[in-house]
C-alpha cells in the first residue's frame, strides 16, 4: 500500500506549479520562453504591493503563495496567479521573536505544497497547513531554537510527508510530519551538526526506496524517507550550511561555505584534553571566558553553543571542526552506506557562494557570489569554464540562480537582475534595475517570471500589458 501511495501522489502536482523552494526537484529550471529585458514599467504584467519577507513564491492551482513580516504578525499570502489580485491571508500564532541577523527574515523559509494543500513555517511558530482555499488544516507548533541567526530552511513534501530540517547549535533534529494529519511519523536527532539552513533534496535509487539528502554544518546525511533512520554520511562541509543539493541521477552537487573556511593551511587547535590541561584553572573539567587566552574571548559566545558559560567538552569539539572547515563545491556519487566521503568526485574551492544554490543547466553549473563573481564549472569534473564579473551587479547575493529556454536568471540584493545565456562560456544578455532589494529566488511558469523584492511581487512576460497593481486588500478579522 504505501509503494501505491508513492508512485500516485506526485501526480497532485500539475506541471505548471512551482511547488517549492527552486521549483520542481529543487533544481530551479522550468523550459520555457521569459522576456530579457523588464523593468519596473517594462514587460510587467502586474505587480503587487507585499509586506516585506524572504521567503520564496511558489505557484500551486493558479495561486502564488508566499510568506512575510507584516508588523508584529506572521502571514502567508496568497495571490491569484494571473491577476496579482490578493485571495486570502492568514496570520500564524506568535509567542516569540527569535534572534535575528540582519540580512535574515522572520519570514524567510519558502512554503511548499502537495497540489491540494499549502504547508509553511515560521522559525517564531513551527508549521501550518492551509487548503487552496486558505482554511486551516492542522498547525505543529515547534521551537523555542537556538540559532543565533534565526531559521532559515524551507519544508518540502514528498510521498504524503512534510519535512523539515531544524538545525541548530543544541538538538539539531530532522523532522517528517503526515501532510494530511499534521502528526508526526518520525523525527531524527542530528547531534553531528550544529546552526544551518538546509532545504533537504530526495533521491530515490534505481533499485531502492526514496532518500533524503540533508547537509549541515560539517557532514552531510543520507536517510531513509520512510523511517528516518540514517543510511551514511560524509565530511568535507564548511560551517552554516544554506541552500539545497542538486540531485541528478546517481550524483548530489553541495555548495558549502562560511567565514574561515577558504583558509588553506588551517590553524591547528588542541584537543579538548590538552586545552582543559593548559587553561583549567580550577580543575572541574570546562572553561570559563576568565580561563581563555585573550584571542578566545572574543569567540566565548559562538563557542558556548548552549550559552551555560562554560565551554565544555561538546563546545569545544565543535569550534575544532569550525577552525579546520574547508569551503567547498563537491560532487559526490550517491548509493553507498556508512562513511561515503571516498565517494566524492572532485571539489572546487574558489569562488564558492554564501546563500545561493548552485545552477545546474545546460550541463554547465552556475555560481554566483558576492561582488558579482559568477563562475560556470564542469560538472563531470570540477573543471572551471569561465570565471567572471557581472560588472553592472558587483553586488551581495541571496537569490539562488533560476534556468528557462537557455537563459539564466541572476538576482542581487539591490535588485539587479542579470539575465545570461546558459552557456559555459556565457555572456550577459540584460541587466534590469527593478530599485528595492531582492532576497527571494524567483519563480517560474510558462512564459513568466515572478521576482519578489522587499516591497513587491513582478509577474514579468514577453510583450506583457503596461503593469496593472494587485495590491492585497484588506481581509476582515474574522478570517485572518
């Protein structure tokens, strides 16, 4: 019964739709023909006024579904695709406001949906469900977390499961709940790991039942999607990991990177044992900021990952692999069991992006990071093609890379989007100024191109109408 459950549910998913966070599979390709020139008054078919949030918008029944901050309350939106015409809106519970960082959002995971329901989630909250309609199926509430960064990973369905990475600095855990329930069928401590922002992949073997891909700080796990149980591992990741793998065929292709890790001879860091024998003033086994040498005080507070005031043995095995963390682009072949770090192909370690997923396309993967450097790599290989600037966007960069009909779309934070062929040897096309900042990855559908920034959602197409406004109206409190 549950193999029939597999093969038919996807099915719910019409081939327009844009159900997740980088579309279908997560791959952030969709064929089809996009304007190369648009603006702010060019090519918009409408454009509708949002609170501000980084979530991601998807596309599901005629609907685009996105998430955002609007004052102290938590939203999920929903749009009429062809108009921009606001349908309804919900507010989550809040009891909390979680630390943040300044480029993140308390609205910044991207919804995810099955074809029949919306699923979201709030790092203040935990999940919610919503039919089309915008009524309330069931609602999980999750947290306190501690990640000093606020969350940041996105839900995905697959096979009737809702499931969701909650990486942190103390019980990290990988989570599936029943779609239709909202009870839990599993959840997987992940004590390897420590704060990160993973958007986990599938992949489903040849001869074997699905898999999820879910890296992290440090490692990256393989597991069961059915029971949740681990199936092998492999080392090699920077501190902090964002994003998701792309997964095609039997290889998986992860960006990993954070402050300290492009380091080439790493500094070496003593054992817990040999730093407790020259720094334990007073013998009982941990440190305090009073016993660290004067180059650790000021790394007390990332060190005390449970914030006691002591760094203990766990504390400091974790700020080891943070000194020695290695930056990198790998590939690595899938379908192995235990320790499968030998099974990695090549690695990159030059030019490595911070928040944006990789684009694989056109057999050519694309990295964009800060400063506009975009390389194009090789993906049997590692091989670089062509490393450069987009010198109109020497910008920061948090929108992952989007393909459609040979042509790449780039967004920056300060909303330029570069607009590319999808060549190794690529050269760029346009550069559009929409003026506002841009944190979303876009998505896509046949012959439009949504882009949300801090203030708006774009549907662009070919030759579209002068822009028309879709701002959301107000909705009475007795359906928020």
């Amino acid at each position: 019964m549950k193999w029939v459950v597999a093969l038919v549910f996807p099915v719910l998913i019409l081939a327009a739709d844009w159900p997740r966070f980088r579309g279908p599979d997560g791959k952030g390709v969709v064929e089809t023909n996009l304007p190369v020139q648009f603006g702010t008054s060019q090519n918009v078919n409408w454009k509708a006024t949002l609170p501000p949030g980084h979530s991601s918008p998807i596309l599901v029944g005629g609907r685009i579904v996105l998430t955002a901050e609007d004052g102290p309350s938590l939203v999920t939106i929903a749009l009429d695709q062809k108009t921009g015409k606001e349908l309804w809106r919900r507010t989550a519970p809040r009891t909390r406001r979680e630390s943040m960082q300044e480029s993140n959002s308390h609205a910044s995971p991207t919804p995810a949906s099955d074809g029949t329901q919306v699923y979201v989630f709030f790092g203040d909250f935990g999940l919610l469900a919503y039919d089309l309609a915008g009524t309330e199926r069931w609602r999980f509430p999750l947290g306190p977390f501690n990640n000093a960064n606020g969350h940041g990973s996105s839900p995905i369905v697959v096979n009737g499961l809702v499931i969701l990475v909650c990486d942190q600095d103390t019980d990290s855990f990988l989570l599936a709940v029943d779609a239709a329930t909202g009870q839990i069928r599993w959840k997987t401590p992940r004590p390897e790991t420590t704060r990160g922002y993973a958007t986990p992949a599938v992949y489903t073997p040849k001869n074997g039942p699905a898999q999820l891909i879910v890296p992290g700080a440090f490692v990256i796990c393989g597991y069961s999607l059915e029971t949740g149980g681990k199936l092998w591992w492999a080392t090699g990741l920077g501190w902090q990991y964002k994003g998701t793998p792309i997964v095609e065929g039997d290889t998986a292709y992860i960006n990993s990177w954070e402050i300290g890790g492009d380091t080439l001879d790493p500094p070496r860091v003593p054992t817990f044992a040999q730093a407790l024998k020259r720094l334990d003033k007073n013998g009982d086994g941990a440190l305090t900021m009073e016993e660290l040498d004067n180059e650790l005080v000021s790394h007390f507070y990332a060190i005390d990952l449970n914030f006691n005031g002591r760094i203990e043995e766990r504390d400091w095995e974790f700020h080891r692999l943070r000194q020695t963390a290695q930056n990198s682009m790998f590939a690595i072949r899938l379908g192995g069991k235990g320790d499968i770090t030998s099974r990695v192909v090549w690695r990159f370690r030059r030019g490595i992006p911070n928040v944006p997923t990789p684009l694989l396309y056109k057999r050519t993967l694309f990295l964009i990071r800060a400063g506009g450097i975009l390389t194009t790599l090789d993906p049997s290989n590692g091989e670089v093609f062509k490393q450069g600037r987009l010198t109109a966007a020497l910008d920061d960069y948090y929108s992952s890379p989007v393909g459609a009909g040979g042509k790449v779309y780039i967004v920056s934070q300060s909303c330029k989007v570069s607009v590319l062929e999808a060549k190794a040897d690529w050269k760029v096309l346009a550069t559009n100024d929409l003026d506002d900042q841009c944190y979303a990855t876009p998505a896509i559908d046949a012959g439009h191109l949504y882009v949300r920034t801090k203030t708006a959602l774009y549907d662009f197409a070919v030759s579209a109408e002068p822009p028309q406004q879709g701002k959301p109206t107000s909705v009475p409190a007795s359906r928020q």
